[in-house]
C-alpha cells in the first residue's frame, strides 16, 4: 500500500486503522 499525507490526520486514522486489522497483518506500508 502505498500512503501520500500519511502524517496528515486522515493518514494517521488510515494507518492507525490499517495496521490493527488482522487480514492485512502480513501487508507492508510505504508512507511518502
């Protein structure tokens, strides 16, 4: 997944979000 804005409030809710559901455990995030 590739993230834009990820320090922004939505990216933090995104990867906040993202990152605590379980069927993308194994998925890996590049934020520029």
């Amino acid at each position: 997944v590739l993230v834009t804005g990820a320090t922004g409030k939505v990216g933090q809710t995104f990867l906040r979000r993202f990152l605590g559901d379980e069927a993308w455990s194994d998925a890996r995030v590049r934020a520029l």
